[in-house]
C-alpha cells in the first residue's frame, strides 16, 4: 500500500501490518504516495526499482488485502491529508463507483 501523505507523514491505520503479523505472513509497503500528484509523478514512481520490486512480489503472492475506506469529510485518505478538500469534492461529485477507480 502507498502509506505516504503529501506533507511526509505515514498512514496511522496499520490493521494491514498487523492481520499480517498475527498470520505469519510477509507485509510490504510501497514506497510511495497514496495519492501522485500527476500523471508524469505517477509514471516516475512506478520506474524505480524499490517500486517494481514490491510489485513484482505482490504478482507472486497467494493472496492479497485491499482496503476500501470511505469517501466523505470522515474518510481517512481526506482527515489524514491524502487528498486535498478539491479532490475529495471530485471524488463526490463522480459518484460512489466512479471513486473506486479514481486513479491518477
């Protein structure tokens, strides 16, 4: 999961880490913002290599967790500053499905 905030602050909510912990599973985190700033950040991103190698061992996972949180003035990508108030608001407008693709 990306776990890093626009101001450089990282996601308090770990139930990932420790669902993993209590399995005995391995846990990785992506390197990277939940939310990039533009298509071009996004596409730097996914270059390097920290990034690829985390992916590259999520293609090889048996099995994954997502969370889907969510999306009003309570959701923790918008209290926790993942997003600005502007995206959130878009996000709204777009409708419930067409916020859990909304990728950029």
């Amino acid at each position: 999961m990306g776990n890093v905030a626009r101001d450089g602050s990282s996601n308090r909510y770990d139930g990932v880490m420790m669902l993993a912990d209590k399995v005995g599973a391995s846990r990785f985190l992506l390197p990277a913002p939940v939310v990039a700033a533009s298509v071009e950040e996004k596409s730097v991103l996914l270059a390097q290599p920290l990034v690829q190698a985390v992916f590259s061992v999520a293609r090889q996972a048996q099995a994954g967790v997502i969370g889907i949180g969510r999306i009003d003035p309570q959701a923790t990508l918008f209290q926790d500053h993942f997003i600005s108030r502007g995206e959130l608001d878009e996000l709204l407008a777009a409708g419930p499905w067409a916020s859990c693709w909304a990728g950029r």
